[in-house]
C-alpha cells in the first residue's frame, strides 16, 4: 500500500498560506512554489541510498558520501516545470525527463502529449513533480509512462493533494510513495481543489489572462 508522506512543518503551513491566498502574485507564488518544493525535497530524500568513498580534507582524508543511485526528476508540463530547480539544487546530478499532460478541462481526463523518454536503461528512482494532484490521472499517466521505460521505484512529489487522487494512485500503483506538503478537503464538481491554490500552471506562468 502507498505510503504517503505529508509534511507536518511550521514553515510549510506559513508558505502554504502564501500560495493559496488569491492577493499573492506570480513572482511571489513561484517563490512559494521554490520554498515549498525544497522543503519536500528535504523530506522524500532522506531514504535515498549513499556509498562512502574517501575526501581529503585540508588536513586529513575523512570519509565522503555520494548518491549511489541515478536519480531521475519527472516534472508534469507546465506546473511541475517550478519544482525542477528546488529538487536540482539538492540533487545537481539529477536526470530530467518532462513530462506532457494537460486535463481535458470539460472531461477531467487527462491528455498525454509529449514524453522523450529513450530507450536506453531507465534511472533508478524517480521523482514526479506536480504541485497538484487533483483526480490523480496525470499522475497516473506519468507512472505509467515511467514503468513503460523500466523505472522501478517511483516516488509522487505534489504540494497539494486530494483525497480522491491519493485514493487513484493508492488503488492503481501501490507501490508509488506519495509525498505531500497538505492533503486538502476534496475535490468540487469541476474538479479542482478545495481550498486549494486555484491553477497552478496559469499563477505560475501568468496566463490567468
Ligand atoms: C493541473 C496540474 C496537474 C493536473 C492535476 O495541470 O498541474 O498536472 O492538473 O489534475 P489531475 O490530478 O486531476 O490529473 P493542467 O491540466 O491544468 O495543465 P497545465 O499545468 O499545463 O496548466
């Protein structure tokens, strides 16, 4: 069964306030969007899997450690494309592979509309970013895409999640840990979140028009 992971943190709960609050502009809400998914990052990390090797100090040689396994980043177009530089300035040497799916905005469904995924050996653990998991089902087709190349241990990385999209990924892909600043109340009939953040791709990237 999926774990799921969500942060229990003053600093969450402050920069939270800022991302849903309507008054907050785009500069300051990609701000939130940077803090918030660092302070994530912080937290799905912290099993990953070191080896030691030795560093010279400038006075002695000490044990160093390094990631050992080949971390790949999924970011979910457009939203997820804000939490790719948190996750790169903890992991440098992150893979990032994009994502496209857009929902049907009469449907729900989503549309999968672009992946470059190769062909070669997949990485060894992936984190998807999306800052919203509504319904779950561009969450699904990212894991779906991803266990297509061969990747084994998937991680969900979302701000803000419903109830109803944890169900999807719990029932569908068990083996998917979920990580989540705040599950909220539910989803209402058109499928958004409440309370929720609004659009997270249109106050991210100014399109609200
Ligand atoms: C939003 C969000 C997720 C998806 C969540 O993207 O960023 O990708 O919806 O909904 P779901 O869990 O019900 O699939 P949107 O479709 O608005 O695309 P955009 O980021 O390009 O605006």
């Amino acid at each position: 069964m999926n774990e799921i992971n969500v942060l229990n943190h003053p600093l969450v709960d402050c920069h939270l306030s800022v991302l849903r609050s309507k008054q907050t502009c785009n500069a300051e809400f990609r701000q939130s969007i940077k803090r918030l998914s660092m302070l994530l990052a912080y937290s799905a990390t912290a099993q990953l899997e070191i080896e030691t090797y030795t560093v010279e100090t400038p006075l002695a040689a000490c044990a160093g450690h390094r990631l050992k396994k080949r971390v790949g980043l999924a970011p979910i177009l457009r939203a997820g494309v804000a939490m790719v530089e948190p996750m790169l300035e903890l992991i440098p040497t992150s893979e990032v592979w994009h994502l496209g799916m857009y929902r049907d905005e009469h449907t729900a469904q989503p549309v999968h509309y672009y992946s470059k995924l190769p062909d070669g050996a997949p990485v060894d653990i992936a984190f998807i970013l999306d800052p919203m998991l509504a319904t779950g089902g561009s969450a699904a087709m990212a894991i779906k895409a991803l266990v297509q190349w061969g990747v084994r241990h998937i991680k969900m990385l979302a701000i803000i999640a419903a109830p109803e999209g944890i169900e999807h990924l719990r029932k569908n892909f068990p083996d998917v840990e979920i990580h989540a600043c705040v599950v909220d109340e539910r989803l209402n009939e058109d499928h958004f979140i409440v309370p929720g953040l609004g659009d997270a791709g249109d106050r991210i990237f100014n399109t609200l028009g």
